[in-house]
C-alpha cells in the first residue's frame, strides 16, 4: 500500500519509460519546474502547448534543456486546450495536465465528442492529501467536476474513487458520506444520500468497498467522538475517502487542509480514457509534481 506521495514518486520512477504528458498552458514557473523535475526522474516525457516565449524564457531561468521536449506555440486559452487534448486523441500524448489554461476551458476539450477521452461513466474529481496528523494517504471527492451531485452521481464518485485507492494498494477501501450531522434528516439531503448510499454498497452495488453515512466530521476522525455519540463504525478513525455534499464543501476542505494543516496534495479527474491532470493555477511545483506522478502510478 502506498501511503505518501515520496512512495508514489517512487513507485512512478520505476515505471519503464516516461508517460507523454502534454501541458495545457505550460508557460507558469511552477508547472515547469515540476514537468522539469518528472522528466529528469524519468517518470514523463513532457510536451508544452501555450505561449513559446515565455516557456523559452522560463526554461532558461530553471535550468531545463528543449532540446528534445516539443513544445507548440498556442496564444489562446481555447487553441491551448484544443491542441493539448487534440495531442492525446491523435496519441501524441498519453494524458494532458492543466498548466496556466483555466479549468472550465480545458474541461470543455477533454468532454468534446469529436476528441473522445470521455467514456459512458461519470468524470469526477479527487484531491489526494498527506496529512502529518494521519497515518495514511486521504482522498476528498470531489472537489473539482460535478457541482452538486445526486444520488446516481454520488454512487460514480465513490466507484470512481474506489478504484484508484484500490490502484495504490487498498483492497477495500472506506468511504465516509459527510454530513454536519450523522442521523438522517429529510431537509439535508446529504444525510437521506449517506443512509442510500450505505445500502447500496451493504448490497455490492458500488463494488468492493465499505461506505458509511451519513457521517459527522467528528465521527469520521475521532473513534471517541463515535462512542460518545454511540455511533458504531468502522469506518470512524481510519477513513481512505471523504465524499462530500457538493463541489464547494470539497474544494474548500481540501484547499483548506493544504493551506492550514501542512498538507500535501495531487489532483486528478477520473473516468476519462487517458490521465487528466487537474490542479488549481495556484498551486505549487511540488504540488503538481505529486499530481504527475500520481497519474503514472494510477493509469
């Protein structure tokens, strides 16, 4: 079981041969020092969509060679995303990674038909995080894609997330539904979704894994908390995935955890046919490193 993105990078640098990722808009400090510090492990093969200027600049600045990296010269945001996805479809490119492009413009090329990366199922969004209070790796879905799930969306998330944490070595992983309070209440639709969606996967329906819910965040942390409020759960205290109410609660958990609590963090959008790297401009190098790699270990 990998349980850090340091055993994730290295599990990623023993894959044969380096993944070609292409980057949509790769003229941002940060996302070349993490596409020069993956292809230098060998874990990527980078090609560079955006403005050819600035990446020529930025390359000089960190030390990183073009030599043998293809890099295409693309001005607009649309024509950015449009050839980095196009990039994949003509395999080109084994996956695509968001750089300076922004989310809702690169979504638009990886969801076009005539490029088709989307499969039947669901795409949704995971935030994995390391956290220096927990004793393994924890994912928040989904912070990212889908706005405000409904019950048949919240069960492709949890499929969805199931199978990655299965790919980083959890058998069974446990999924907590998050509510603000753990009994079921018909005017928070979060907690009639966590008691449907318990059943469900009591049933098999969502595969091999255990979800609980409706679940208070207390609860899901804290194996005191749960006997205080004579909650029995096995998911309490050792939880793999948070599967939250909708796309603010999730973007705002996990931002806050990296920005308050010191944690680590890679994003990815699963369910599509190659990796999507999906992270916020923001973000660091190291940030996207771990993104990087994560999408070689996963796919």
């Amino acid at each position: 079981m990998l349980t850090s993105f340091e055993s994730i990078i290295d599990e990623a640098r023993k894959r044969k041969g380096g993944r070609k990722i292409v980057v949509a808009g790769a003229e941002g400090r940060a996302v070349m020092e993490a596409v020069a510090a993956a292809k230098r492990d060998g874990i990527i093969e980078p090609i560079l969509v955006g403005n050819s200027d600035k990446i020529n600049e930025l390359a000089d600045q960190i030390g990183l060679s073009l030599e043998d990296i293809r890099v295409y010269d693309e001005r607009g945001d649309e024509e950015t995303a449009d050839m980095s996805v196009r990039l994949v479809h003509d395999g080109k490119a084994d996956g695509v990674m968001k750089g300076k492009v922004n989310t809702p413009t690169l979504l638009k090329a990886v969801l076009n038909k005539k490029y088709n990366l989307r499969k039947d199922n669901l795409l949704s969004h995971i935030a994995l995080l390391e956290l220096p209070t927990y004793h393994k790796l924890l994912m928040i879905t989904d912070g990212g894609m889908v706005i405000q799930p409904d019950l048949e969306q919240k069960a492709e998330i949890i499929r969805n997330g199931a199978q990655m944490m299965q790919k980083l070595g959890i058998e069974r992983p446990k999924v907590a539904v998050l509510a603000a309070i753990e009994k079921v209440n018909p005017d928070m639709p979060e907690t009639v979704d966590g008691e449907k969606l318990s059943q469900m996967a009591r049933e098999g329906r969502l595969g091999e894994v255990v979800v609980e819910g409706p679940l208070a965040v207390d609860i899901v942390f804290s194996q005191e908390a749960a006997k205080i409020k004579g909650v029995e759960s096995v998911v309490s205290g050792d939880p793999d995935i948070l599967l939250v109410p909708n796309v603010a609660c999730g973007n705002i958990f996990a931002k806050g955890l990296w920005h308050l609590a010191n944690a680590k963090i890679g994003g990815l959008v699963l369910g599509a046919r190659k990796p999507v790297i999906l992270l916020s401009r923001s973000d660091d190098a190291e940030t996207k490193l771990n993104s990087i790699a994560l999408a070689v270990v996963i796919s």
